[in-house]
C-alpha cells in the first residue's frame, strides 16, 4: 500500500487495469538553463580571433510505473571554442580553432519537490527481509515484479556519472591559386 495505489478506474470487480494517473511533468526535460556567449576580436585587418561559450543545465523528471516510482536526473553540459585567423596575402589564409565540451550527468536530486525513492528505504518500508544482507543503499526503486501488475520500477535509476569529454582541434590553411 505505500506504492501500488488504489484503484481509481473500473468496476468494483475490476482486478487489474483498475488504475490511472497522469505524471505531473508533461515530458521529462521539465526545466532547462541555457547561456551563450561569444566575444569577436580584430587585431589588425590581417588578424582576428572570437571565443564562444555555451552552457546547458536540463532538470529531468522521469515517470515510473507509478506515481511514487518517478526518478530525477541533472546534466551539466559545457562546449567552449576559440577561432585565430591569419591572413598572410590575398591568395593565403590560415584558421585554427580549439574546442571542446564536457558533460556531467547526475540522478537522484530533489527537484522541485520531488524525491526519488531510495531502494534500502523502500526494502525497509515495504518490511522485505533477508533481500539486503549487506544492507546496500542506492538511488531508486528496486526492480519488483508481481503478477498481474505492472512491472515496479523506477524510471531510469544509476549514480553519478562523467558521460563525455573531449578536445579538438583544427588548422585549416587555404591556398588560392
């Protein structure tokens, strides 16, 4: 009863199909920031350079089987890039360019007012024993499974995690003959 809830659709007789809800955040990415930035710079009608910076913070709120079983996740998200270009004569030019990006996602995070459950709690909650020997702890619902019902789990579940980093870069010479 703290996670299977009541049934709210159907017959008094109806024993399965007998529930829905609709999940309080309409897609998953509920809330983003985003911020860009570019600086441009001439040093000589020969010489000029811009950076760019840009960063992405989405907030997810994911769905689970059930109302209670939703999960939340965070993503940091940075690219940066700088650009040189030389003209040395009207027929030959040169452009360097140096970048890169970055990306950190995290789960479980209260976001805006939402909690993702937390596995050995829920153990505890629902009075399982003898499933935790070693009395782990995690983010998310535990993988439950009972017949009739819909699978219970959390949505997307997992720790911390550096997803990508990377650096490039280019110089790119161009001879007009």
């Amino acid at each position: 009863s703290n996670y299977i809830p009541r049934p709210n659709i159907g017959g008094p007789n109806a024993l399965y199909d007998n529930y829905q809800f609709v999940w309080a955040y309409p897609g998953d990415q509920y809330d983003a920031d985003v911020y860009i930035g570019r600086i441009d710079h001439t040093f000589s009608n020969k010489d000029s350079i811009y950076g760019r910076f840009s960063s992405y913070f989405p907030k997810y709120i994911l769905a689970g089987s059930y109302p209670d079983l939703g999960s939340s996740r965070t993503r940091t998200s940075y690219s940066w890039a700088i650009n040189e270009t030389h003209i040395f004569s009207p027929n030959l030019l040169n452009s360097f360019q140096f970048g890169g990006n970055y990306d950190w996602v995290e789960n479980g995070q209260p976001l805006n007012g939402f909690i993702t459950p937390n596995g050995a709690d829920v153990v505890s909650k629902i009075g399982l024993q003898g499933v935790n020997p070693g009395n782990l702890s995690g983010e998310g619902f535990p993988d439950m499974n009972i017949d009739g019902l819909p699978s219970m789990n959390a949505a997307e579940q997992g720790g911390t995690s550096v997803d990508g980093k990377n650096l490039s870069f280019t110089d790119d010479v161009t001879w007009v003959k």
